[in-house]
C-alpha cells in the first residue's frame, strides 16, 4: 500500500517542519486508531507530570497497534498529536521527540499538533490519534 501513499507540499504553501501539507490514498483498506494514551498494560498512567515519558509510552503504544494491524510508522496517513500545554516550546519538544522516534515516519505525513486543556485520564498529558492506509 506504501506506493498507493503520495504525500505533497505545493510550492505556495507555507514549508513544514518534517509534515506534509496533503497525504492522497489510493483506495483500499484503511485504519482508524484510537487515541493513544500514555497507559502501560495493567491500564496505569506512565509518566505522571513527565511529557517525555508519556511520549514515549504513547508510541510504545502507537507501534502495538500499528503492529496489531501489519502496519508500520509509514502506512500512517494523518496524525493529530493533543499536548496538555499552552506553551508553544512545551509543543514543540512532544512534537520533536516523536519524529525522532521509532514511530517518527508516521509524522510526515498529513500532522496537527494541537494544545489542549484537558485529556481523558487525570494526569495525562500527551495523546497520539493516528489514521492509517493498510497494506495489501
């Protein structure tokens, strides 16, 4: 399914920092996984007050799922990424530390980076929502 996947930035759109602007799908299957959250197996909280531990977690989690599918980081074709901050820097460093990760290639496609006031369980802090074309 990979090469049904092009991934563009048109020249008069602003340049990105690794995303791109428009992911296409030819058709086939597709993926619509849940909200990832920053919870070990046992459902308990990773992290507490550590966006960079509950990144991580996530994309442990993130790599489960894709793996439950016979997916991989670059069968993702659109990502939303929920940082419980208002600070732009706060942001900017959950997003850096999941494109240099193992999950990293699914963040070049189609990306919003949101900050958010509140998430699901008390204490979180990070969400990763990913939307994935399934290999044939």
């Amino acid at each position: 399914m990979t090469e049904k996947i092009t991934r563009i930035n048109p020249e008069q759109l602003h340049a990105t920092p690794g995303y791109h602007h428009i992911t296409v799908v030819e058709s086939g299957r597709t993926a619509y996984l849940a909200g990832q959250c920053p919870l070990d197996r046992k459902g308990e909280l990773v992290g507490s007050q550590s966006f960079e531990a509950q990144t991580d977690q996530v994309v442990a989690n993130a790599l489960t799922a894709l793996a439950a599918v016979n997916a991989q980081p670059h069968h993702v074709v659109r990502s939303v990424i929920y940082v419980r901050s208002d600070d732009r820097d706060v942001l900017g460093a959950v997003w850096s530390r999941l494109t240099v990760s193992a999950l990293g290639p699914a963040f070049t496609t189609a990306s919003t980076l949101l900050g958010v006031t509140q998430l699901g369980f008390s204490g979180q802090l990070v969400e990763v929502d990913l939307t994935v074309a399934l290999p044939d």
